[in-house]
C-alpha cells in the first residue's frame, strides 16, 4: 500500500473533503460507471442514498448540493466554486441533470434521500447510487464510503481493506512513526528527504516541487480571499465573517500596539479563520487532511514565513513532505474522519501534522519533530465533532485558530525537549484511534450531541 502527499493534499471545495468532496467524488465515479458499462443513453434517473454521518448533517455540509455536481460531471479540484449556484439553479429549474448522453430526470424529494436511522455496513459515511430506465427497471447498483480526507472506497475495496489504490513499491516503506526515525537514522536522510525518495516512485524531483508549490500556492491565494472577504456565512446561522476585519485591525496596529508578544498569535489567528471561513463558504480550499481542519497547515506556514528568520521555499516544501509523513501515519493506522473518530481525528491530526511540519521547516531533529507532532495530539485527544446545525462553521472555524495554536506550542516544547520525551507518536495514534472506538456516535458528526444540541437556535 503506497499513498502519497498528493493523495493527502487534494485542492478541492469546502466546506467538507468527507461531506462534500467524498460525496461529489463517489457520485462522479458511478456516472463513470455508467458511462463505461453503456449504460449512460438508457439511464431515466438516479437514486441517490446517503446513510449515517451523511444523512445527519448532510445538508448542512453540502452534500446534496455535492451530489448533484458530481452526478453533472464536475470533480472538486476542476468545478469553479463561481459557477456552482448557476449550475444548481439550472438543475432545479429544469429538473434535469446533463452529463454528456446521461440526461437525469432529477427531483429532490424522490432522487436524493436521506436515511437518518440507517447506516451501511462498512463506514458511516455510506452512500448507495441506483441507475433505472424509464420503465423503473434497476440498471446498475454501486455504494460507495467517503473514508476522510475526500478518499472515497467502493464497497468491495472497504471490504478487501484497501485504503489505496496504489500498490506501488516505494523505496522507504514505513508503517510506524518509529520506523520512519529508524530509516531517517539508518539512512541519515530527513522525513522530507523520505518522502522525497517515495514521491520519485510516480514522478521527478522537479514535478514533485512544482505540485508542492502548486498545494501552497493555491493554500495561500484562499487565505488571501479570507483576508478581504466581508458578509455573513451561508447555512442560516447568520455568522459573520470575522477575518477580514481583525486582518485590517492588525494591518493598523503601531509599534506601541506591536509591543505585545502575544500580537503574534492575533497573526495566526486571522490565518487560519482566513481559510477556515473561505472554506465554511464553499470556496476552493486544499484539503489539509480534511476540509474541517484544513485553515491549521496554511495558518502555521503563514507564521513560519512572517516569523521564522531564514524562512523559505524549501522549507515549506519540507514542512509539507514531513506533515504528509506524519499525516499518512494517522490515515493509514487510525483515521481522519471525524465520523469515525470525532474532531481529534481532523483538528488534533492537522495540529499534529502541522507541528512536525514546523518542526522540520526550523531545522529541528528528526526526534525533535516526531515529539513536536506526538505533544499537538496529545493535547487533542478526545476532541468531538459536534458542529452546530451541521455546518463547519462553529466550534470548527475558531477550532482551526485554536489547533494552530496548539501546533506552535508543540513544536516549542519539543525544541526545549531537544527530542526527550516519554510518550511516542506511535502510542498517541494507537490512543487516538481507540478513544474514537469508545466515542460516542452523538460526538461524531452527527450534529446530536454538546454544542450541537445544547445551543438554542433562533
């Protein structure tokens, strides 16, 4: 099994990689389907059924809206976030979905349900696609998972424990965080220069640093929209935008106001609200594992530009090769779904990849770093998912300041600890995993249990 950074970092929509991105993923591969198996010309509509963590807070996360879009042919690193709402309009006007020689018959209330009291076998967040012909016949059947991060399993895949596709060889295979020091020290390589060796497998040197460049820049051009963008959150919360003005407030700050130490994490702050809000909107966001958390890596490379002397391109290069590191551990050993392990699985895992990344970007030890990552996940274990009306708005988007935050504590901590340390990454990803085992389902996406239920909604 071989899953590289690029599966990890996926430029796509918000406001979620496994409510929206997943969704519009599964239902772009059974039009595929359909298309292949010549199917297309005699479909008259799909039925499409989301089960657990979809059903409840679907709506409010935008997975209707992403099935649609899926099932029109649009991908969510290729769909313009401008043309979503023209297209969605068209859809309901005309109550059709065109896709090449596919011509859906598409009425919300019969096409597309929501089964809130069932769940498939396999993951919580299941879907089921079913193709007929205009007599009503079943055509075709295919379900599907949105596992995290936007990866997507057909049933058989889950079945077979397949998280990828890939089965290609990589030269420095690692199922451990302490394999991987093990190799760096055996190899005297960095986690980057890992990664790198790995990467090289699919594609050169060159094309490995123009996408890495490519993930930052498009990270960095949705922060800057955050900076400037004013108005009220879609979804029905009336949430304001807050970005934009604390940006222009510490735009106007003066020596005297610069003063205080404690400026800094204003900083880091507005960065990462900045991304989170952008992705809150539906904008184009990079999924950093998840869309949930994706405004804590953008956030904590910010600060290591704007505050780290000697910072550069190379080291952000290297802060996101060691975070995917550190990120395909908690893929591969435990998960980054939130419902399947609640927000410590995105927010504490996005903390936890940032710190390390940080961590190697300033020069730190490879002990060093995996300590900075193990400390960011220790202090999250337990985190609920328990989004208020299920919108990734709140706790998530100031959730996001708070795990970027906690990253640059990390990785203080782990530079003054100068890589001692008693518990290791590989014990608090075990940890992580079975305390999500132990969770509640109310405190995993499902928008029915803490802030969710106990806030009264006007």
């Amino acid at each position: 099994m071989a899953v590289s950074i690029f599966d990890l970092f996926k430029i796509g929509i918000g406001p979620s990689s496994s409510h929206t991105v997943g969704p519009m993923r599964a239902a772009h591969l059974f039009t595929q389907y359909l298309h292949n198996h010549d199917l297309a010309t005699k479909t008259h509509h799909v039925v499409s059924e989301l089960y657990g963590s979809l059903s409840h807070t679907g709506r409010g996360h935008g997975t209707d809206k992403a099935i649609i879009l899926g099932l029109s042919g649009e991908q969510p690193d290729t769909v313009d976030p401008d043309n979503i709402p023209t297209i969605l309009e068209t859809v309901k006007n005309t109550q059709q979905i065109i896709n090449q020689d596919l011509n859906l018959v598409f009425k919300d209330k019969d096409h597309l349900k929501f089964h809130k009291r069932k769940k498939l076998p396999l993951h919580t967040n299941g879907m089921q696609f079913t193709a007929y012909d205009k007599a009503g016949n079943e055509l075709a059947q295919k379900a599907y998972y949105s596992v995290g991060g936007g990866f997507v399993l057909s049933h058989n895949h889950m079945q077979e424990q397949h998280i990828m596709e890939d089965n290609s060889a990589v030269p420095h295979h690692f199922e451990s965080g302490d394999q991987l020091i093990e190799i760096c020290n055996q190899k005297n390589l960095t986690i980057a220069e890992v990664m790198y060796a790995n990467e090289e497998t699919w594609r050169s040197r060159s094309e490995i640093d123009q996408q890495l460049d490519t993930i930052w820049q498009a990270m960095e051009q949705c922060m800057q929209r955050g900076f400037i963008t004013q108005g009220t959150l879609p979804g029905g919360l009336n949430l304001p935008r807050r970005a934009s003005k604390l940006y222009r407030e510490l735009n106007k700050k003066t020596a005297k106001d610069l003063a205080d130490p404690l400026t800094v994490l204003d900083w880091v702050s507005v960065y990462a609200l900045a991304v989170s809000e952008e992705n809150a909107a539906g904008g184009r966001v990079v999924t950093a594992p998840t869309n949930g958390a994706a405004g804590i890596i953008p956030a904590v490379i910010y600060y290591y530009l704007n505050f780290v002397t000697d910072s550069n391109q190379q080291g952000i290069r290297d802060f996101l090769l060691t975070a995917a590191a550190v990120g395909i551990l908690y893929k591969t050993k435990a998960s980054i779904s939130g419902a399947e392990v609640g927000c410590q699985g995105e927010v504490g895992v996005a903390s936890s990849m940032a710190a390390a990344g940080l961590a190697a970007a300033c020069g730190l030890t490879m002990d060093e770093v995996e300590n900075a990552a193990e400390i960011a996940m220790e202090h999250n274990l337990g985190l609920t998912c328990d989004p208020i009306g299920g919108l990734v708005q709140i706790p998530c988007i100031e959730r996001n300041a708070m795990g970027s935050i906690k990253a640059i504590s990390a990785f203080r901590m782990a530079d003054r600890n100068e890589g001692s340390h008693y518990v290791s990454l590989d014990k608090v990803i075990k940890t992580m995993k079975a305390t999500g085992d132990d969770m509640k389902d109310s405190y995993k996406e499902t928008s029915r249990g803490g802030l969710a239920v106990n806030i009264i909604e006007c």
